[in-house]
C-alpha cells in the first residue's frame, strides 16, 4: 500500500476513543470508495494542512485535492492563525510538532472558537498519552504519519460524513422549528378565519337583500358594486387562511390550464395582463383548485405592485420544460427590495401598509406540495419575476 514520504517510523499502539473521536490502530484493507455523503456535497470540502514538514505537507495536499477537497498548506502555528482568521476551514490535518507553538494549542483554540471544524492530529512520535491529550483539546481524529494513503483517506472520509450528519441535524432541526410555527399559525388562522366569515357572510346578504328592497341612491351609482366588491376581497382573505390553516393535500387531475389562465385574467381587468401558455401546456396533471389559488395569488401580488407606475404591465407565462410545469408571473412595478427577497414567503411578511402577507407564503406552500419549487428575483430592467417549477406536471401518476 502507498505511504506517504515521511522520515519517522514508530510503533503503534492502541489508543482510547470515544464517540467524539475516532482512532486508527491497525489499519486493514480499506476501501477507497467514498460515501454518498461526500459525493452529495454541492461544495467542495475546505481542508487547510498545517505541518513543518514540506515535502509531506505537499503530498497530503495533493492526495485530498484528488478526492474534490480544496486544500491550503502552512508550516506554522501562526500562519494557520491568519488563515483561521479570515476563513475556518472544514477540515483540519494539524502536526503535533510545529516550529512556533505546540499543534496540540491550535486544536484546541479550534475546538473553542469554531466547534463545527474538525481537527485531525498528524504525529510521527505517537504515544498514548500524547493522543490523550489530543483528543482531550478537541482533536477529531489522530494519525501516524507513516499510515498508508488509504488511511488518510479513510480519515478524511469520516471526518466529511460527521459533517454532513451535523449539517442535516440543523437542517431538521430548522424544519420542526418551522412546521411547529406553521402549526401555531395554522390553529390562530383557523380561529380568525371562522370568526370572521359568519358575520361577513350574514352582513353580506342583508346588504344585498336592502339594495335590492330599496335600489341605489340616484347619486350613489355603483355603491352596490363597489360595497360587494369589498366584500369579495374579505371573503378572499377568510379563503386563504382556512387555506393556510389546513394540511396541504395535493389531489393530482388532468386539469385545463389554459382556461385557468384565462379566468385569472378576467378577476383583473384593471391592468393589463399578457398571457401566453404554449401549445404543449394546455393541460397539466396537478391539483385544479390549488393551482386557481396558486395563480390567483401569484397574479394579485403582480397588478398591485404594477399598479404603481404609470403603464402597469403584467405577464403570465405557462410552458412545458419536459415533465415539468414553468409557470411564470412578472410585472414592472418597483420590485422586491433585496433585503426582502429571502423573506417573501414567510407567513404574514409583507412589505405594503395594506396586507396580509399571506397570498405568497400560500403560493409556495402549494408549489411545495406538488414537490416544486417558487423563487422570486427582480428583473433586470425593472418590476419582479415569480417563477413556479412543479415536477412531472405532464404524466398521470
């Protein structure tokens, strides 16, 4: 087996671990194939190599550059300190014997300052009290040497397999976090949502019932309509928080997309909307009402960002990318300030002194469902883009 070139040869001997470590005594025939964990990163892995020794400090580099880490090499304790200090590394290949300080001192400002970064100890005079002591400051890991490149590799792959459990540990922990905010939400929008449609619900026909008993004021013409037509927003805003309040369940049909299109156009003729749905698209496997609201909302949060300038302008696009649904909603309005872009779909965010915030944390919500995507960004020459991906839109599942 490949060693890598080192000057110092010692016996080796058992070492005590425990679950925060991992020790390699004997080494055996290992595998050179690396977890999916590690062919899963969309990064590569940052890894900085911190030994005297140039020449082996060099092959090291070159081996983990092999297996798509990006590697930095020093030779000193207070070298790696500036590194540290502009970047922390995910990975750390630390000589026990450095020329300024003791490496077994950087492990542990390491373990102090940037618990999330793994240091493993490299020596060529192991003791068992000289690994005690590492593991003790923090070390992940404790090397001779003269181990074979299997056992570094073996090393470096463990080390990138604790890192993506504790990335997918935060990552679960930030989706309970945020499906137990969801809940509450869901139970206070239930709530408001129920207490609110019955009276509306009853003022509603009573009005409608006197206007049509006593007729309109000769000078208030258009009273009714206009009076009905607020009624129809309230009625919209009680429909999207029994909406959010519920599990979204997708109930997937061949549904008409191009006279959904058409009858979002129609709620809005104040502003004009430029549709276009491509001849392939017409109709789509997806949820019907989910999708009416989905374009309904999108398309809303559209005209009232238009309705700023002086020629409002809103584009509804529908096309077909193999399986999947594109749908795409733009105006020129203002934009989204960028401070706000990562913050759109958030429950009750908005950026209008009138609003709920709702209509978009619903649209992402049913894109979500249908196992999408939505993403908002600015256009280049002005106004906001909102862009819907739903996967395998065109075959019955």
């Amino acid at each position: 087996m490949k060693r890598l070139a080192s000057p110092i040869s010692e016996a080796r001997g058992a070492w005590p671990c425990d679950s925060n470590c991992w020790a390699v005594a004997r080494i055996g025939d290992l595998s050179l194939t690396l977890p999916t964990t590690l062919s899963a990163t969309q990064t590569p892995v940052d890894v900085l190599v911190i030994d005297d020794n140039v020449d082996y400090a060099e092959n090291l580099a070159e081996i983990l550059s092999g297996v798509d880490a990006t590697v930095r090499v020093v030779h000193s304790v207070a070298e790696a300190r500036t590194l540290l200090a502009d970047r922390t590394p995910d990975i750390l290949f630390v000589d026990l014997r450095l020329p300024d300080e003791p490496g077994e001192k950087l492990v542990l400002e390491v373990a102090e300052h940037s618990p999330e970064s793994l240091s493993i100890v490299l020596t060529g005079n192991a003791t068992i009290q000289s690994a005690i002591s590492s593991v003790n400051a923090g070390a992940f890991g404790f090397l001779l040497k003269d181990m074979p490149v299997e056992a570094i590799l073996s090393a470096y792959t463990r080390a990138v397999e604790r890192i993506a459990l504790v990335q997918q540990k935060r990552e679960l922990e930030l989706q309970l976090s945020h499906s137990e905010q969801l809940a509450v939400i869901g139970q206070m929008a239930a709530t408001l949502a129920h207490e609110i449609k019955n009276p509306l619900t009853g003022i509603s026909h009573a009005l409608q019932v006197l206007l049509d008993a006593v007729g309109e004021p000769p000078d208030m013409q258009g009273l009714k309509e206009s009076i009905l037509k607020r009624f129809g927003q309230l009625n919209h805003l009680v429909e999207d928080l029994l909406e959010f309040s519920k599990p979204m369940t997708v109930k997937r049909a061949l549904i008409d997309l191009k006279g959904l299109v058409a009858e979002t156009v129609e709620v809005h003729p104040e502003v004009p909307i430029q549709i276009s749905v491509a001849d392939d698209a017409c109709h789509a496997w997806v949820d019907g009402n989910h999708i009416r609201m989905l374009l309904r909302n999108l398309t809303e949060n559209a005209v009232i960002a238009a309705a700023s300038v002086d020629a409002p302008v809103v584009t509804l696009e529908v096309r077909r990318d193999g399986d999947d649904l594109v749908m795409e909603v733009a105006d020129n309005g203002e934009g989204i300030p960028p401070e706000s872009l990562s913050e759109v779909f958030r429950p009750f965010f908005t950026t209008r002194t009138r609003g709920t915030g709702l209509g978009l944390s619903l649209a992402a919500r049913i894109v979500e469902a249908h196992g999408g995507r939505l993403a908002a960004a600015n256009r280049i020459d002005r106004g906001a883009r909102f862009s819907t991906w739903i996967p395998s839109a065109f075959k019955e599942s």
